[in-house]
C-alpha cells in the first residue's frame, strides 16, 4: 500500500509523525471505451470549441466566468490563494463523534505511524476511545486543503476528510409536503423496525451488481450462454391502506441481508 501523504499530527504540544493511505478501493470494474467497428481505445482530444482544432497543453488557461467575461488565472494567482503548504495535521478542538452528522463526511483515510511516534499514537488512540471525542483539523493534500475528523478504529487512527459547512445545500430547498402518520401506524412501523434489526455486520452486503457483471463477462468470453436477466422485484400489496401494509409486512417473513 503506498502512501499518498506524511506529516504528523499536531496533538497540543505532541507531534506525532505519520504516514496517510488511502482506506478505500473502487469496486466497480474498469472498463475501456473502444470504438465498435475495430474495438481499437478511444483518445480524448483538447480541442476549441470555436474553430475544433486541437490545443496543445501549454496553450490551454484556466479561467472563471464573471459578469459573462473570463478572468484568466495564471501560477501565481494559485500561489496566492493557495493554503499555507503545511505537514502537520494540527488539531484544532475535540467534540462528541456523535454531533457530527455523516452528511459531512467525504473520504476516508489510514494512519500509520512512524517509529519515533508510536506511543504518542496509541496515547491518542487511547485516549480518544475512551473519551468517545474526534479531533477536528486540517491538512494539504495534493495543494488542497481539507477539513478533516481523527478518530480510532480497531488498533488504529484514521482521518475523515468532511466537507465545509458552506459545501452543504439547504434541504428547505426541497418543500417537503407534510403528513401526520397515526400512533398506531407508527407504533407498526416500530415493530416492523425491531422485527428486521440485527447486529450491523457490513461484509453481509455485497456488490452483486458488479459480481453479477464479472459473470456475465466471464461467459461472454468462453463463448457461452447469456447469464439470465435477473427479475424485478417488487413488493405489491392488495391493499392501498398504510395500516393494511404494514400488518401484511409484519405477517410476512423478510430475509434480512446474508
């Protein structure tokens, strides 16, 4: 695993180096555009939209529309604005894990640390698992910077990188026309709830999607037969009442995930 960042984390007057990878991987399959005739791969050009020829990169400007007119941007305009080109992930305050919502929440990564912060990783390892506190800070990664969340997880640290409170659209936007259930139809909504919950175990839930895909590829390539379509499933009821519904769900024996 390769590291995509080092620094350390700046906890009060401790620093603590570390090493950061990333703690996801794609699941879906890379598949190549190719033109159909030839299957030969598809090559994107950068070419003006006025006159269609091409643009080498070193005539290509980034540039923002204001008032219906480009200001071009050019090196040092990005070396302005750019955030201070920093190595330490310093915390800046430590709150409940429980208040942050998970709509902040954008990309997950690992913490290693290096031999001369060992013990001071696992202090604040420790010491955040016992308190139930994340630390909230930021660091630069690739000249960005991101708001971030330290948290332990099993015998380790990890960063979340979360978004900024202005990345966030105003629900109200929506209009979400109201209703009022009744108690008793929320007291059988509960029971249906607590007939399906268990423990949560993610490695129940599987990319059937790309498994079922791999599948098809895979006979597609020794000539075989079509992998059949799988049916569309829809729950139906006879009856349009909510109360009905939910009673025939609670009679009806769900499979949870396996």
């Amino acid at each position: 695993m390769k590291s995509l960042w080092t620094g350390a984390i700046g906890f009060g007057l401790v620093n603590i180096p570390v090493k950061m990878y990333s703690a996801v991987q794609a699941s879906e399959l890379d598949l190549d555009m190719l033109d159909k005739k030839d299957h030969a791969g598809i090559k994107f050009k950068r070419v003006n939209a006025n006159t269609g020829k091409e643009i080498a990169w070193e005539n290509i400007v980034k540039g923002y529309k204001l008032d219906d007119k480009y200001v071009i941007l050019d090196d040092k305009d990005f070396e302005n604005a750019s955030p201070e080109k920093t190595k330490i992930i310093e915390i800046k305050e430590f709150v409940n894990v429980k208040d942050v919502d998970s709509i902040y929440f954008e990309m997950p990564y690992y913490l290693k640390p290096d031999k001369s912060g060992v013990k001071a990783y696992h202090l604040l390892k420790s010491a955040l698992k016992k308190t139930g506190k994340v630390g909230i800070g930021s660091f630069v990664l690739r000249s960005k910077e991101s708001l971030c969340l330290i948290k332990p997880m099993d015998n380790l640290l990890m960063v979340n990188r979360i978004r900024f409170h202005e990345e966030i659209r105003k629900p109200a936007e929506l209009k979400i026309p109201t209703a009022t259930p009744s108690p008793a139809e929320v007291k059988m909504a509960i029971s249906l709830i607590n007939q399906l919950t268990g423990d949560f175990d993610i490695s129940k839930y599987k990319d059937s999607y790309t498994a079922l895909l791999m599948k098809a590829i895979k006979a597609k390539a020794k000539g075989g037969k079509k992998v059949a379509t799988p049916t569309l499933k829809v729950a139906h009821s006879a009856s349009k009442d909510l109360m009905e519904q939910l009673k025939a769900s609670l009679n009806k024996k769900t499979k949870k995930a396996s």
